[in-house]
C-alpha cells in the first residue's frame, strides 16, 4: 500500500488526465470504508435517503442540517462502541441502532 504522503500529493494522479493525488486518495480512502465498516455504508445510504428529500423540497435546509449533524454524531459514536467491544452480538446490536437512529427524523 502507498504511504500517506504518496497518496495525497499535488501532482497529477496516475491514470488520471487532471485530478491529483490529494483528490484521488481521499476518494480511495473513502470507498475503503464503505466496503470495511458497516457503520459507513448504513450512514451513506440514509444520508442519500435524506438529501433526495431535501432536493425534491420535501425537507427544509434547516432540517437537512440538523439531520446531518445528529447523523455523523450517532455514526461516530457507534463506531467508538464498535472499537470498544469484540463481542459479536454485542457489534450487531449497535449497528442494528445505529440503523434504526439514522433512518428517523
């Protein structure tokens, strides 16, 4: 694997025409989580779920925001339990919460 400085440098990327290495490591970053940590991919999908109604006018800017704040504090904090416990069912409970807490207004 690349180290950190590699990863996120100025220059342009390999393979890419125009993006540089700090615009194509932070996106590789980003997908890694998704495909290793379940506490992102439930967190991205909801977040989708609830930017669309924003869009379609269905949820005001305000509502969005406040959304999204107590979305990325429960997911963080599910995560800082996750580290905490090796217990599996234990892990499945709080990704089962985490679930349930990101999908309701």
């Amino acid at each position: 694997m690349p180290r950190d400085r590699s990863i996120y440098c100025e220059r342009i990327a390999p393979g890419e025409k125009e993006k540089t290495c700090r615009e194509t490591g932070a996106r590789m970053v980003f997908e890694k989580k998704l495909q290793d940590e379940a506490t992102w991919k439930f967190y991205k999908r909801a977040y989708k779920k609830y930017y669309a109604r924003y869009m379609k006018g269905n949820m005001s800017q305000a509502e969005f925001k406040a959304w999204g704040e107590r979305a990325a504090a429960e997911r963080d904090a599910a995560i800082e339990r996750l580290r905490e416990t090796a217990d599996a069912a234990l892990s499945a409970s709080i990704i089962q919460q985490l679930k349930e807490g990101l999908n309701r207004l």
